[in-house]
C-alpha cells in the first residue's frame, strides 16, 4: 500500500498560470479531501469529496477547482496563480467521513510557491 | 465559531523528559478529538482518536486526556526521544450537516523540540 501520493513535491508558478496537483490513495477509501496550511494557521479544507462524481466546498474554495471521477483520484486545479495561494498543500483520505472515528490518512504534501 | 487553541506555541526539552501538551477547544456538534504529530516537511501523522465519552487514550509513549466538560485535552508524552521533535497538531471534530460528514477544526500546533 503506498498510502496517499501527492506529486509533485515542490512546484513553482508565476502570477496567472495554472497548473494541477494531483492525489491518489489505494486504500478505496470513498472520502478525500484538500487542505493548505499556511504559517501560523491550523489547516484549512479547500474541497472535499464523499465519492467518486461528488465534490463540494470547504472552507476556502476561491481560486481552485476540484473533480473525482474515480475512487482512486483527486485532483485538484489552481485555475489562476495568485500570490495569496503560495502554501504547501495537504491531501488526504478516510473511509467514509461520516461523523464517526474514520481515521483521515494525509499525503506528504506539495510546496507550491506563486511569484 | 469553531475554534481550537493549543499551548505552548513552541517547547524545548532535553531527551528523556516528559512533557504535557495542551488544547482547548470551542466546536460544536462535538464529535471527536484527535491528535496528529507532523514532522517537517511531512504530512500529519495521527496518533490518538477520541470520542464524548473517552476520556484517556494511550498511543506508546504518547497518552491524551479529553475533558469534554471543560473543553479541554492534553497531550503526555514520556521519556521524550530525538525522533519526537515534530509539531503536535490538536483536531477537533464536529458533525456537518450535510451528508453527515465531519467537519475538521485544526489548531496551530505545538512545536515540540528535544535537544540531547
């Protein structure tokens, strides 16, 4: 099992561009999400997804796109590079995400500089 | 407003101490509490998972306590290693509305570092 992958590792972007980080998890779980984690901030959800054909918004939507047409994938898409979205940025997996005790299983995370 | 607070901001202690990291917590629906180390450049790793009704749980060397009157967690670590030196994150848990799902709060964490 190799977990959560997250590539690439580093990127940077100038103002404008767009570009794709892309998630994978090979455990079936059906809930993935996207966090950011900014200095002196907790991790913030960008998008999440319950299953494969099923996204919504977290807490910080603007600026990123997201899809899931299979269990495995979750991409997510910067559609504009701004500064304000230099971060590194988290993704992660858990079995259902209901209201329980699912473990969440987190990649190990893409550092994304925007100048 | 969801929130979560954790303290110390940073802690230095030599290796083979013991330490207590501490959060307090204002989230509702509570659901769970959790607690992930993360090294640097690495992703949040979790260690303990607790519900309403727990109000300690051990992981080895790492033991936390929840006080779901006082809104309050803490986590112990014993006989601190080099290899603890990494950031303790406090999460807490509410219920969504929709869906069911959880809606996770994370704090800022708990720079921990263990000097020899």
């Amino acid at each position: 099992n190799a977990g959560v992958t997250q590539t690439p590792k580093f990127q940077v972007l100038k103002t404008g561009q767009s570009m794709t980080l892309q998630c994978a998890q090979d455990m079936n779980h059906e809930y993935m999400s996207w966090y950011r984690q900014d200095p002196g901030m907790g991790l913030r959800l960008i998008h999440y997804s319950v299953g494969a054909g099923i996204t919504d918004q977290g807490e910080v939507p603007n600026g990123y796109n997201v899809s899931r047409s299979t269990t495995e994938d979750f991409p997510l898409r910067l559609l504009s590079a701004a500064p304000s979205q230099t971060s590194v940025y988290f993704c992660a997996s858990s079995y259902s995400g209901l209201a329980g005790v699912d473990e969440q299983y987190f990649g190990p995370g893409t550092r994304l500089t925007v100048t | 407003k969801n929130q979560v607070e954790q303290s110390p901001q940073s802690l230095i202690i030599l290796e083979g101490k013991n330490c207590t990291l501490q959060c307090n917590y204002t989230v509702s629906p509570f659901s769970n509490l959790r607690w992930y180390k993360q090294d640097t450049g690495r992703g949040p790793v979790s260690l303990t998972i607790m519900t309403f009704s727990e109000n300690t749980k051990s992981n080895g060397r790492y033991t936390a306590t929840l006080d779901a009157d006082t809104k309050q967690s803490s986590l112990h670590i014993t006989a601190s290693q080099l290899s603890d030196s990494a950031s303790y994150i406090c999460v807490v848990s509410a219920r969504r509305s929709n869906f069911g799902n959880e809606k996770l709060t994370f704090g800022t964490g708990t720079r921990l570092t263990i000097i020899p």
